[in-house]
C-alpha cells in the first residue's frame, strides 16, 4: 500500500475506466468524481471504490482543485479515466512519496491513438505533473490548457502512465475541435487580441516544429497528421474567436461549450 489518494476525473467513461481502477486498486483511497455520466461509469467507479463524488464541471482548472481537496492523504495521484498506471510506476512512487525535497513530480505519458504509441513530435515522454503534495499544489482555475503551480521543487520520475486517449482517429480529431473552441473562448475571456499575421506564423511554426524539429516525421503518417491538425488548431481556433467577436462575447452558448466539452489530457 502506497499512503496517497488517487483522484480520477469522469465522464462517460463506461468503456475504459474499469481498467483505469484494476492499475490502482493497491491505491489506500480512490476517489472518481464523475461530472454527469449517462452511462454505467458511475456503476462501474462503484465496483472499485465507495468514494463516487458527482460534481458538474464548469471551469477545468476549478473542478480539479475542489476534486483532489477531497482527499484524505497528503500526497494525490491524479488520473483521466482513460489512463492506467504500469507496475513499474508504482514501484517508483513507492519511493518518491517518502521524500521531503520535492513538493510535486512529473511523469511520462506513453500516449496511443488506437494501438499505435506515438514516440516522437512531442508525444512522447510529454511529462505531467501528476503526483503533488495538495497543500502544495493547485491549478489555474481556466477552463483550457490550465497551467500548474507548485510551492517546491518537482522531480521527475521515470516509469510512464499509459494514455488511451484517443481510441481512433475520430476520437482524435474531435477533440482538436472541442480544444479550439475552448481556446477561442479563452481569447474573448482575457481579451486577448490576435492577428491573422499571427495565426499564418504560429500554424506555419507549430506544423515544422512538430514535423521536424521534434521528429514527428519518423511516427510516419501518423506523425504528418499529429502535425498537420496541431497546426490546423490555431486556424480553428481563430476561426471560431472572429465568429465569436461577430456574435458578441457568446457569454451564454460558451458556457453551454464549457459545460459539455471539457478537453481531453
């Protein structure tokens, strides 16, 4: 047993986070905080733990600091439902959580689309920080792309989480979609003001650093199209900011946004 509480966000999950759950049984507390599922997650969450919080998500960065203050143990692994955690990691936070130099640490994410692991363009070991001390640790509380801060130094561990977060390319592809119109909203929301000039260079920049400077190329095709549709998001997502300058600030459609399309980690 490893003295921290596992805190796994969800929603609609039913097809993957049983074997979420069976990575961390081992876990001393496991918490699923379950934002409105209309399949069996919840039922399924209850296989594993007693503690099934049912919150709705309004803005991502809020959601996930009231989620892992629910914890009972200082130390807090978090996890996406679509993501398991290797017996090679759990060793390796067997250590880590005994320290007192670091505050918080980053793990790899071996992520796939469908059964394909995707090792170069970035995707991989594309660290996180997943496992904090809670007193230490919160998030931005924005609704896209929040960023972290940490109280101490962070460590690096070696052992990966895996992520399935994308079972095919449709998956894939639809969540490009759902992140562009959250980052379009984010624009409105701190006012930001963009440029085409701006967008031609950063898609032109996004596509040849992915492409080629992190090596993306040697995913073959699925490295083209990574790099190709990481470029495209900053199209979509100027698209949808003129559309929404257009139409007002959409205070009352982007929250609806906001509220059924969280983006995916």
């Amino acid at each position: 047993m490893i003295n921290l509480s596992v805190v796994i966000l969800t929603k609609n999950e039913e097809a993957c986070i049983a074997e979420c759950l069976e990575s961390v049984k081992w876990a001393d507390e496991v918490i699923v905080v379950d934002d409105g599922s209309t399949d069996k997650t919840v039922e399924i969450a209850g296989r594993y733990t007693a503690k099934v919080l049912l919150k709705k998500m309004d803005i991502e960065g809020k959601h996930r600091n009231w989620a892992y203050a629910q914890a009972s143990y200082p130390w807090v692994l978090s996890l996406d439902a679509d993501e398991k955690v290797t017996p090679e990691l759990k060793a390796e936070m067997e250590e880590a959580v005994k320290s007192r130099e670091f505050a918080a640490y980053d793990i790899p994410l071996r992520n796939y689309i469908g059964t394909y692991w995707v090792k170069y363009g970035g995707w991989y070991p594309a660290s996180k920080v997943r496992l904090f001390r809670k007193d230490k640790f919160k998030y931005e509380e924005s609704e896209v792309h929040p960023r972290v801060f940490i109280d101490g130094k962070c460590g690096h561990l070696k052992a990966d989480i895996v992520h399935k977060g994308y079972p095919d390319l449709e998956h894939f592809l639809s969540s490009i979609n759902r992140q562009s119109t959250l980052e379009a909203k984010k624009w409105i929301t701190i006012k930001r003001k963009m440029t085409l000039t701006w967008i031609i260079w950063r898609t032109l920049d996004r596509f040849f650093r992915r492409y080629l400077r992190k090596k993306a190329y040697k995913d073959g095709l699925y490295g083209f199209v990574i790099a190709y549709f990481d470029s495209l998001y900053q199209v979509l997502s100027y698209l949808k900011f003129l559309e929404l300058k257009k139409n007002g600030d959409g205070s009352e459609s982007n929250r609806k946004v906001s509220l059924q399309n969280r983006p995916l980690s």
